[in-house]
C-alpha cells in the first residue's frame, strides 16, 4: 500500500518471521493476520480525498 501522503505498508495486518534463515534465504510463517487494518487502510484514504466529511471544496 502506498497512499498519496507518503505513508507506506507492505502487507499490512501482517507480522511474520523467518524460519531457517533470514529474509530471503529461508521461510516466512505467519504470526498475525489483522484483516481490521483494511478499515483503517479505507478510511485514511477517503479521510485524505475528502470524501464522507469536510475536505477539498466543502466548507
């Protein structure tokens, strides 16, 4: 995810870590999966774009 104000997120709601190795050379197993984090993901972007509430041309 890379919105337009700069922040970015590689799988987000994901926390993981290497098996056999480090990244690259071994495996990842998945510690955490939070689907909650595509809300929040959601409402930045329309928060940021106006949408839904006071933004660009509103008052």
């Amino acid at each position: 995810m890379f919105p337009h104000d700069g922040k970015n997120s590689a799988n987000p709601g994901i926390e993981a870590h290497w098996e056999n190795g480090g990244f690259g050379t071994g495996y990842p197993v998945i510690d955490k999966d939070g689907p909650e984090i595509y809300a929040d993901l959601l409402n930045h972007a329309a928060g940021r774009a106006g949408v839904g509430g006071q933004g660009a041309g509103e008052a």
